[in-house]
C-alpha cells in the first residue's frame, strides 16, 4: 500500500490548521487547497492574489516531483464570478496550448477573508 509523501517547500506560505501543503499517494498529486497567498501575506488586489494562486500552483507541482504538465484537473473557487476573466488570463498563460489543458471547473464560494481564489487540484506523476 502506498504511503503519504508529504509535499513541502520553502516557496509555499503555511496553513493557519495542522494540515500538509499536500500529499503524494502513489503516482496521484493531492495538494490541500491553493489559495493566492503569498510569501508577504494574501494581497488586498484580486489581480495579484489570482496571479499569486497560479505561481503557488506551479510551486506546490515542483515540490511534489511534478510540473502543471502533470495536472489532470483544477477546480476555482472564486469569491466573485466576476475575477474569472482574470482567473482566464493566467489559465491562458499557464495551458497556451488548447489541445493540451486541464479540465477545469470555477464555482463561486465564500472564500474566508481577504480570499478571492483558492484552487483544488488533481495531478498524476
């Protein structure tokens, strides 16, 4: 049985709860939520934090062995559904190539805090 490798990184913030940045099982990526924080604290601009939420994405893929190639699926959770042309922005930047992205889905929650994204994510090494 395969066991839980955890997923650490000095480019990650921490959690405020006694939960792992992630975990690997296997070959099968399990991050715990992304959100857009960053080294400094979670910045008030939506702009910023979502850009933040995919740097800290590809981040927490490094740590764990892998790269955004190795995504199979995101889910978004947005604060505000208006935030998805600037969460479309960064996708674009990420996964240029249409015949090669992630699936995907965004739902608009209420995010805690200053929060305006926090992504969930499936990947496979």
């Amino acid at each position: 049985m395969a066991r839980r490798k955890m997923i650490e990184s000095d480019k990650l913030g921490s959690h405020n709860n006694p939960i792992p940045t992630g975990v690997v099982i296997g070959n099968v990526i399990l991050p715990s939520v992304i959100s857009g924080a960053g080294p400094d604290g979670i910045s008030e601009d939506p702009e910023e934090q979502i850009r933040q939420a995919f740097e800290n994405l590809r981040n927490v893929m490094a740590a764990a062995g892998g790269s955004t190639d190795n995504i199979g699926k995101i889910i978004f959770y947005l604060k505000d559904f208006s935030h998805r042309a600037l969460v479309n922005k960064e996708w674009l930047a990420m996964f240029p190539n249409e015949d090669d992205r992630p699936a995907r889905h965004v739902m608009q929650i209420d995010v805690q805090g200053k929060t305006v994204i926090q992504l969930d994510v499936i990947g496979v090494l």
